[in-house]
C-alpha cells in the first residue's frame, strides 16, 4: 500500500487529513488516485467504510483550479443525508488544509429560488446535489453544466436504479463530451456497469474489494422468533449490548414512527428517519443521534446509503432485509474506519433460507444466539 507521500498527495491536504486524524490511504484511495488525476472514466467497487469519499475528494481537491469561480465538479448521490454529507466532509477539507475549495448542496424540497441564489453568489468549486433538482436547476441555465470537468456518481447502484436512470444520463448529456465520469459503490453489479459503460468512456473498473465485500471486523448473530415477539427481542437485545449507538432497520416506513416511540417509552433515547418527513425534521434526527442526544436511530433502508456516523456499534435488522446488497449496506453503517462492529438480525423460522444463503454468499458466519439472565449466549439451532 502507498503512502499519501508516494502518490504525490499535495502536502497541505496531507497536513489537513491528519487533523482528521488520517494518516494513511485505504486500499480504494491508493488505486484510485493517479488515475482519477490522468482523467480515465472510473467504476470502483469497496466495501463501506472504506473512505469511498475521500478516495474521489482528494483527486478533486488536486484538479479544482481555484482561481476560477465556477462548478468544475458535481457529485450526485441518491439521499440528501448523503449530499449533507459529502458536501461537510468538502468543508472540513478545505478548512484543514487551507485549499479554498467551495461546495454548495443541493436537493429538493428546498426553495429553488433561494438555492439559485446560493449558485449565484458561491459559485461552488463543487456542486454536491439529487439528481432531480440538479437537472432542473441544469434546465433553468442555472447550474452551468459546460464547466462540469468530472461527475461523480456516489452510491452508484443506488443512482442509476428506477427513475434516477433518465436523471442521470440526462445530465450527463448535458456536460461537455471530454468530461471525466467516475462511479463508486459497495455493491457494484454487472448491470451497473453495463449502464456505465453507455455512459462512459472505456471505463477501468477497480474492485477494491477482492472476494470480501462486508468488512471482516463486523460480527454477525441472529436471534430466532415469531413475528410478534420482535419488538422484544429487540429490546432485550438492547438491554443486552447496551450499545453506544446502534441503527434498528426495518421494511416498511410506517412502522418507524411507532417502534421509535415504544423505544422511548422504554427507555431509550430513540429518534426515526423516513422519506415522508419534512427536510428539517430528517435534519434534525440525523444530528440527534450524530450528537449522542438520542442512541438509537429507527430507518428504513433510506439511511443505509452511506450514512457515516462512525460510532455506530450496532446494527439491528429487525425486519429481515429484502436483498443481499441491502444486507450488505445495513452492515455497513457499523465499524467504521478502524472500528469494530455488530450486526444483529432478529428474524422468523420463514428467513433461516436467507441467513444461510448470506453466509455461503459472503463467506461469513451469522451466529444463532439466544438471550438468558440478560446476556447472549450461543443457540444449538443451525
């Protein structure tokens, strides 16, 4: 593995990173770097947690002419946690290391006109947005797309599924033919990269991942039971680990509001997030549990796509997720960086078929537990 040293990482980048206290490239930023630099059209594959951000940032950071006051870069991602994100990790990179890079995010269900405004007076470096208020904002002339140098589709899987498709490849239309297209996921598929391939330009695909695509220092365990005793087992799951923060996942949105508040009758300082809330009541969950003041966050899979709150040491599925790559980003949110993580599934006799398909598939052993006297013990069942 390369140091930052050795890819030629500018040194006031490498100052600032270390004030995030990085001090090394993971294994994505290493093979990505020089070539995101030479231009190419990139796919790359990594499991979460992986610094997927900063291996597309950095390069950026290097390309941005500063001295231009214009959008030379737009990062599309499919949740607006996701653009928030992106756009404070740019922030905090730029204020370290003193590189004057700008960000503006963008997304619905924001007043238009006011984010107009903000283009007009940042002019970002980088734009980091939805796709379909960056295409609309495209076709108002307002975001000029004829001085976009790279796109960067985060999460892409997620981005070119359903309606995003024709968002998409619309604003990819509408850039410059010579721009630089790079795709980074967790779980790139062979149907992805034939999306990307129409799109780009004799892409190089990079798996960073090799055969392991859930992060080895995830633990996992399932805890059997009916459906209606769930709701319990999850809270003597809680009693059990009492983790510093942990994510409950379940299937249908509905639901969250009600599990959050049982939780909270239960004791535990619980907050939800779902798609139907309005953008400052999504904020506002986010950072309760972001700043500690609530421990647990109930999601459906909409928090799953890159949600990086790295104290995160549990994972509960209490609905069983419907499919192997969503198992994989729910992990995911668990052990960050460094850290050390657990994954726990509370599931049916009906889901036992997928616990071991995920286990051959993933070369991972989900462990049967049960709870006894308050604490986790090994279960007989296979």
């Amino acid at each position: 593995m390369k140091t930052f040293e050795e890819l030629k990482l500018n040194s006031n980048l490498i100052n600032g990173l270390k004030k995030q206290e990085i001090t090394s490239p993971t294994e994505v930023q290493s093979l990505v770097f020089e070539n995101i630099l030479n231009n190419k059209d990139i796919l790359a594959n990594s499991q979460t947690g992986s610094g997927k951000t900063l291996a597309y940032l950095l390069p950026m950071f290097e390309k941005v002419d500063t001295t231009k006051r214009e959008t030379q870069v737009l990062v599309l991602a499919p949740t607006h946690e996701l653009v928030v994100q992106i756009h404070n990790q740019i922030e905090l990179l730029s204020k370290n290391s003193g590189i004057e890079v700008t960000s503006l995010p963008i997304f619905g269900e924001v007043n238009i006109q006011k984010q107009i405004k903000n283009i007009k007076n940042v002019k970002p470096h980088i734009a980091v947005g939805s796709c379909g208020r960056v295409l609309d904002l495209i076709k108002q002339k307002k975001l000029k797309a004829h001085t976009i140098k790279t796109i960067i589709l985060d999460e892409v899987d997620s981005l070119l599924s359903g309606n995003n498709i024709s968002y998409v490849k619309d604003i990819v239309k509408s850039t410059l033919r010579d721009r630089q297209l790079l795709g980074f996921s967790a779980s790139l598929t062979a149907e992805t990269i034939d999306l990307c391939k129409e799109m780009m330009k004799e892409p190089l695909v990079i798996n960073a991942t090799r055969e392991v695509t859930i992060n080895p220092k995830i633990r996992h365990m399932y805890l059997l039971g009916e459906r209606r005793e769930k709701f319990d087992l999850l809270r003597k799951a809680l009693a059990a680990t009492t983790p510093k923060r942990a994510i409950v996942f379940v299937n249908n949105e509905k639901s969250i509001e009600v599990i959050a508040s049982k939780l909270n009758y239960h004791g535990y300082k619980s907050v939800g997030i779902f798609g139907d809330m309005s953008k400052e009541d999504r904020r506002n969950s986010i950072n309760a549990f972001r700043l500690g003041k609530a421990t647990i966050l109930v999601s459906s899979d909409l928090s799953a796509r890159g949600l990086d709150i790295v104290d995160t040491s549990h994972v509960f599925n209490l609905d069983f997720p419907g499919s192997k790559n969503e198992y994989i980003h729910r992990a995911g949110r668990t052990a960050r960086g460094n850290r050390n993580g657990n994954a726990i599934s509370i599931v049916t006799k009906g889901e036992l078929a997928d616990i071991k398909r995920y286990k051959r598939e993933f070369n991972i052993d989900i462990k049967p537990k049960v709870i006894k006297y308050g604490k986790f013990f090994d279960s007989r069942s296979k």
